[in-house]
C-alpha cells in the first residue's frame, strides 16, 4: 500500500514490536527488506529494547523472498546481509510465527534468536519446489538447530511442517494459540532473564550429525526423477557441515544463485505463476460465485465417491444418490475407506465427525437442499441426459449442476436442459480426492456465475483449476490421446512398450503411456476410439495393436496381461503375446522394425503434444499456453521441472 511502509515499529516498555506488513504474504522484496534493515539498526543504538518481537500482519509471518525479483539485478540490502545483521544483534530477537514461514521467511526466523508459533503455523523451505536452495543461511542454521536428517527432509524435499511439528523437534521453542499475548510474556522474561536461561540455548543448537550421505542421496535422487536443486540442497548441507559460517554461507549463495539462473528454476517459476493465473480466466469477467454449502454427488463408483470424499474433506456436507440400495452401500463404503486412509495419513482428523454430514439415497428428491451437484455416472450419454432430467425436476432452480464427464459433449447435454446457464464440467481425475487438476470445462452456455461457482469450488478443495472448452477430450485427455497415438506409431515402427516407456521416465515421468495404460485399463480407451470411428479423419495412421489386444482380453494389470504381462499382478515384465501382436502388424503393414534412442523418442511425444497444444489454442479450448502447461503437470504426470510441454517448446534447452 504505497506510502505505507512494509514494516512498523512499536515500543512495548523494554520490548519492540516489529511488524511486516506487505500483503498478501509478507513477502521480502527490496521495500521490506530495507525497512526491515533499518529498524534493526535503531533498535541495536537504542539500549532501552532490551529484546524484539518480530511479526507478520495478515495472513502469515512471511512467505519468503519475493518470487516477483527474480530474475532481475540483486538489490541491496540482500536477505541473506539483513539476516546475518539480526542474528549478530546483541538485543535478542523473538520470531512470533502465525499462518506461514516459507523459504526466506524460515531463514529470517531462525536468523532470531528464538521462536514462538501457532500449532497450526506452516514452516517449510520448499525452494526446490521453485528449482532453488535457500539462499539466506537456511542450509547452515536448519541443520544446526533441528540436526541434519531433519534439515535435508525439509530443505531437500521441500515439504513444510506445522508449528505443532515444529515444538516437537525443536525449531521453535513455545507454542501459543494466542500469540501477541504470549509472545509479549516470552520477550519480557528472554529481556528479563536473558536468552539462554528462557530458551535453555545461544544461537545455533546442535551439533549435527553426519547421516549416510550415499543413502541420503540414492533416495532424493530417485525420488526427485532428474530435478537438480534437491541435490544440489543435499550437497550444500553436506559441504556446510565442515564450513565456518561464513564460507559456508558464500558456499550456500553461489550455489542460490547458478540455480536462480538455470532452466529449472525458470520453469518451475512460471508454474507457480501459471497455476495461480489459471486460477482466474478471463471468462470470469467480474462475475461472482453463488453460494455452495450444501453439495450432492450423483453415482458412488470409484470417481463419484471420490469425489464426495473430497466435498467432505473440504467441510462439504454430501448427499450420495445410487440407483439402488446396494449401489449405495457400496459408494458410502468407498468413502469411508478413502477418509479412513486420509485420517491415516493425518489429513483429517476424524473420520466418524466428517460422516455425520454425509447420507446416501435412491431418491433424487433428497438433493432439495444442495446447492451444487456433480453427476459421475457411467461415460453414456442417454444416461447422463437422463440424469441431468431427474436433476432439473428435483434440484433448485438456483443450484449448480456441474458433470464429470471425460469426454462426452456437454454442449449437447446442454441443449438438452431448461436451464443450461447453469451446467459446466468439473472434470476431476483419479482418485479425486487426491489429484490436484481439475478441469472447469464451459459449455457455450454456461453463465459466468457458474464458471466461477466452479473456480470458487476449486479453490476450496485445494485443487489446481484450469478453464478449458467443449471438445473431446478437453485439454488434457485430448493432449494424451495424441501422443498416446504417437507412441503407437513409434511402437509399430519399431520400438518396444518397454523402450518408449523407458525414455518417458528417463525424462521425468512417474511412468510411462504403456504402463499408465495397463494401470487404468486399456478397455477406456478402446471404448473412445470405437465411439470416435465414424469421426476419424480416415487420413490418418491407425494403428490396431491396442484394439488387438482388448479383443484378445488383455485389458491390463486388472488381467495380468496388457502391454506388459503381470505375473505377480503388480510387476511389468515383457508379454509374448503383445510381442507377438505387434510383429504381426508389422508383418502386415510391411515395416522393418528400426532402432530408437530414447531422446529420439521423447522428441516425437514432445512435439506430439505441442502440435496438438497448438491446435488446442488455436480452437480456443485452452486460453493460454501456460494452461496447458498446468494441465499437463498436475494430471499427466508431465515433470514439474520441465515447465511443461508449452513451456519448453516456447523456451528451449541447448
Ligand atoms: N513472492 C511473491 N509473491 C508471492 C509469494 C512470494 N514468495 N508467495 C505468494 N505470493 C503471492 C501469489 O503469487 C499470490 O499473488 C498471492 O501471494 C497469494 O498466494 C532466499 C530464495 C504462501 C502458501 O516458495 O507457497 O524465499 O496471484 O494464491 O494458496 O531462501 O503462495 O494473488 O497476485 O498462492 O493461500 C520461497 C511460495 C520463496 C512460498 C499461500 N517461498 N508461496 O498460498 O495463496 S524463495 C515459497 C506459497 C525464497 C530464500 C528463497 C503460497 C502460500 P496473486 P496464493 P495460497
């Protein structure tokens, strides 16, 4: 807020308050970083501060450093410069830490000498998630106050702990859920008593202990696919360990610095960009969502009870409607079992509490009060039609009605409605409750209110949403049915399912199309290309393997047999009889098998999805190429670090 300075500060008898306030997340641009600086340094002449409270206003305490900056010319004064001033201070300083401490936000609080957090507060240095290292002092204090295995999981898989986890392994030293009052109490007995009788040390806490370095790094290197900066993190810990401070520092910088300036980080930041402009399409216009407090879920298969999982994680109440009773029960539960595991893994808290707001039925007459339905029925559409029927008659007028459908035309089922104004896609993808992407798919009917009723919904079930138009497939099916079919042609020319698959996860995939086929079922996609037979653009190469292969029962994992044969049910191994399939299409289409080298494979999928990306954007189905992108990443398992098949077409590597 120009002129208002991005931190403040008041005196509270012998204690200074000093407060961050650059919304909406506190983050540590060059205005705050300046300011920031320049209270220390009158809060160090002043000898009547006998100690500091530094807070964040809003939502949080810091976010880190401004994402925004990078990318252009370093100004002083540098976090890591101002960090090093507060942490040499002679006047303590307590960090007082409410809803987020990220990347540099953490390194400005273990800079303080101590800390006081809500249990809920999330802390975290997820700078890999941006292809970075902490750059201000995170890979020299972390280890030394929560000791070395603790550090490398925060730092070198990024994930954030809460204030509760925090207190637990000592990187905070008080818990509160009233924080100014507590943290006013703590300052007056650290300015009282001194630092280290309140919090029982000076400055850094542990001395670390070197783990199994070959261990540590054969796991992150796994788990990490070919992304370079967690690595990159495990060795700067690792080289720190042995550093004094200040060459450990200019160790830990240069290492910030090659990586702030190399492809990946570039690549994850334009996803961070990209997913919170997703968020917002044009199409939104100034239209507000309506209301959702009360949802309804029609079919409790695998998606639909997803789906309800997910509504009643997110705080939903749900009504699940099956054709029948024992339908029902099945559906209910899929849903206890997918909150069970979510309890499990400590996403929610109690399971029994989120089902009291759950209830299943038969009667369409039970959804009244909802104010939101999404239909997961069977991919048909004179079901869908029927369903959408029962939903206009029971529903009210008011309540959005929203389907799941994969691929069918929601333009069609539409024109089919009294109210269509009020339908759009919400396309989740399995299992739902956990998949990040959704895709918002607008009908050429579908009124603002109802697109952003459906972005509202996104946000608040924590997913990525992107807006994509009516075709088959929308954005991301459609993208993989094109290099999917690549692949094919690539197979039939020569190489095996085991080859390409192999070159997909030597680029980053978790796995590759043949072995995502197998795992989903290869009848799904046999279905669609039989639906799309009277449509296809007879120019175009077929290949029948695929086809050969579900008429010969060979459906996947869930047959013991597809692209890959399943012995053990779960293992890939090479399957004769798909060999055998794709000589004979070879016999008979006339071709010599020839060689591939997996960057020859990659290249062809690559330009296989952006050819089709650019047909994508062309059509107006996606509305920006950093869409697709967003698309590809949280649905198709497309590596993060990569960009996206958009962004490396329109940003390439030497
Ligand atoms: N810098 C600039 N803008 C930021 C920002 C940041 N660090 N974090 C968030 N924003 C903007 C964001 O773009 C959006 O703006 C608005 O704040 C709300 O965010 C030296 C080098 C904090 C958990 O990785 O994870 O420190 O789109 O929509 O879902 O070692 O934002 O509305 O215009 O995401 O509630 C490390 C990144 C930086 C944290 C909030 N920090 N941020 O999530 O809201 S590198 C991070 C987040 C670093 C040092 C290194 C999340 C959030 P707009 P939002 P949210």
């Amino acid at each position: 807020m120009a002129g208002l300075s991005p931190v403040t500060v008041e005196l509270l008898g012998a204690i200074a308050r000093v407060s961050l306030n650059a919304p909406p997340v506190n983050a540590a641009g060059q205005a705050l970083r300046q300011a920031l600086w320049d209270a220390a340094a009158a809060i160090e002449a002043d000898t009547k501060i006998k100690a500091v409270i530094l807070v964040g206003k809003g939502r949080g305490f810091c976010a880190g450093a401004d994402i925004s900056e990078f990318g252009r010319p370093a100004q002083a004064p540098l976090l890591a410069e101002l960090l090093g001033k507060i942490a040499a201070a002679h006047t303590p300083w307590l960090a007082a830490l409410h809803g987020m401490a990220l990347g540099g936000g953490l390194e400005l609080a273990l800079a303080c000498h101590a800390r006081i957090a809500t249990p809920d507060c999330q802390l975290g240095l997820p700078e890999v998630s941006l292809g970075l290292i902490p750059g201000a002092g995170g890979t020299f204090r972390l280890p030394r106050v929560v000791g070395v295995a603790q550090a490398v999981e925060m730092i070198c898989y990024g994930k954030p702990i809460t204030g509760k986890q925090a207190a637990e392994i000592g990187l905070v030293d008080a818990l509160a859920d009233d924080l100014p009052t507590n943290a006013l109490a703590l300052a007056q007995d650290i300015a009282t008593r001194g630092l280290t009788a309140v919090t029982g040390a000076t400055g850094l806490r542990v001395a670390p202990e070197p783990p199994d370095w070959g261990a540590l790094t054969a796991t992150l290197r796994r788990k990490t696919r070919g992304q370079s900066a967690p690595l990159v993190a495990l060795e700067t810990i690792q080289t720190s360990l042995g550093l004094p401070e200040h060459k450990a520092l200019a160790q830990e910088r240069a290492a910030f610095i090659a990586l702030r300036d190399g492809a990946e980080s570039a690549a994850l930041r334009h996803l961070f960009r990209a997913e919170r402009a997703a968020m917002r399409p044009k199409q939104l216009g100034t239209a507000q969502p309506r209301a959702t407090s009360n949802t309804g879920v029609i079919g409790g298969g695998t998606m639909g009870s997803g789906i309800a999982t997910a509504l009643l994680m997110a705080g939903y109440p749900v009504t699940l409607i099956e054709r029948d009773e024992s339908a029902a029960t099945k559906g209910a539960a899929l849903v206890r079992h997918n909150l069970d595991a979510a309890q499990s893994r400590g996403l929610i808290a109690d399971t029994a509490a989120l089902l009291n707001t759950f209830q299943t039925s038969t009667d369409y007459a039970a959804l009244a009060p909802c104010d939101l339905v999404i239909e997961a029925v069977f991919e048909d559409f004179d079901i869908k039609r029927a369903v959408f029927t029962a939903l206009e008659a029971h529903c009210a007028p008011e309540a959005i009605l929203a389907s799941n459908t994969s691929y069918l035309d929601l333009n069609a089922l539409a024109a089919t409605l009294a109210q269509p104004a009020r339908l759009l896609g919400l396309h989740f993808f399995a299992p739902a409750h956990i998949m990040k992407l959704l895709e918002v798919v607008e009908t050429n009917a579908t009124a603002p209110e109802t697109l952003a009723t459906g972005f509202a919904l996104a946000r608040a079930l924590g997913k990525v949403a992107v807006r994509a138009g009516v075709c088959d497939g929308f954005i991301g099916n459609r993208i993989m049915s094109a290099y999917r079919r690549e692949c094919e042609y690539i197979l039939a020319d020569g190489a095996s399912p085991a080859d390409i698959d192999a070159a997909m996860r030597g680029f980053g995939f978790p796995m590759g199309v043949f072995e995502m086929q197998d795992l989903s079922g290869l009848e799904i996609s046999y279905a669609m290309r039989k639906r799309q037979a009277a449509t296809r653009n007879s120019a175009q190469r077929y290949i029948p393997i695929a086809d050969w292969l579900v008429e010969a029962g060979r459906l996947g994992r869930k047959t013991k047999g597809g692209w890959y044969a399943y012995p053990d049910g779960k293992t890939p191994e090479p399957a004769p009889d798909t060999a055998a399939l794709i000589a004979r299409y070879r016999r008979e289409a006339g071709i010599v098998p020839r060689r591939f080298e997996e960057t020859a494979i990659m290249g062809r999928i690559l330009a296989a999805m952006q050819g089709e990306g650019r047909a994508i954007l062309a059509e107006g189905i996606a509305n920006s190429a950093d869409d697709i992108d967003v698309v590809m990443v949280n649905g198709y398992g497309f590596p993060r670090w990569r960009g996206g098949p958009m962004w490396m077409l329109a940003n390439p590597t030497p």
